[in-house]
C-alpha cells in the first residue's frame, strides 16, 4: 500500500515498512510482526489497519483486525486487535473502515476512534462473497465479489447503496 513516499507491503509473517522516497531504491524501515496469515494492509495518517485471516493458503488459525499505530515508522505499535469472521481487503474513506468479510459482504466500521474500531459496526453490504474493496473520492466503492464487480454509493457509510453489477460469466 503506498502512502506518502512510503510503501507499506503486507505479507504472511508481518506488515513492511519500507521508505520509497528512491523509488529505484526502496529502504526497509521496519517491520510489524505477527502470527503466519494473509495480511491486507491500508494505512491512513498514522494508523495501519491489517487484516488476518484463516485458510488453506494462509496457514493460520486467526481472524482478526490489527489496528498498528505507525507514528515511528521504525517502531510499529499494536494499539488493539479486534476479532473478525474471514476478512479480506479492506479500504477506508473519511471516518469509515470498509473491510471485506468473504460471505458475509462488506462490513463498515466507525473509524473514528482507533481502540474502539472493531466494536463500532455501522453499516453492511452483503448478498455475495466479497474479496476486495477500493473506495474513491466521491463517495464511491467498488468491490470485488466471487461472482464479479460491484459498485456502492457509500455517501451515507451506514447504509451503502448498490448502484450496478457486472457479474463474471
């Protein structure tokens, strides 16, 4: 996830941190370490939000979301871990955190404050397995699902609205 003049790479065994200000010649800063797990990464200000997941390929047991403060680029902090169903990507946009959950849609947390995020659900999008998300400027997601791409009005993150589908053949 590149941030700033940062890169930000999420790997099985942890969160890199590396500085891309040579973007033919990035320098690795440090990295946040966790238990073996597919690990999606987005970062906003001074706070990772990386999610952990089970699975064959993930060779893990956990299913949480890890809330990393990354002030010190050098020194990554744990500021709370909140447990999750089967999370995948995951994007944020203004005060909301949209976190893909495989058969149970997408899950929008309140943002708001980083120690309480987890608990704060506020709206959902659901109906199909959802893999990956990117939200845009203007209120708009899109998400990626088993069957193929959605797109969201999530001008109102507590109530998302379907606008269109394109679904795979």
């Amino acid at each position: 996830f590149p941030y700033q003049d940062k890169l930000f790479i999420g790997a099985n065994n942890g969160m890199y941190i590396f500085d891309n200000s040579i973007p033919t010649a990035p320098v690795q800063l440090s990295i946040f370490r966790h238990a073996t797990a597919c690990d999606p990464v987005f970062v906003d200000g001074n706070v990772a939000y990386v999610t952990l997941r089970d699975g064959r390929e993930c060779e893990t047991f956990t299913n949480q979301l890890d809330v990393v403060d990354v002030t010190t680029l050098t020194d990554p902090v744990l500021i709370k871990s909140f447990d999750m169903h089967n999370p995948h990507g995951l994007s944020k946009l203004n005060n909301a955190l949209y976190i893909c959950e495989n058969e149970q849609g997408v899950k929008v947390f309140d943002a708001t404050n980083p120690n309480t995020i987890g608990d704060n659900q506020i709206g959902k999008m659901t109906g199909f397995q959802a893999y990956d998300i990117i939200t845009l400027q203007g209120n708009l997601a899109i998400v990626i699902g088993e069957d193929g791409l959605y797109q969201y009005d999530i001008s109102d993150p507590s109530a998302p609205r379907r606008l269109s589908n394109l679904l795979s053949l």
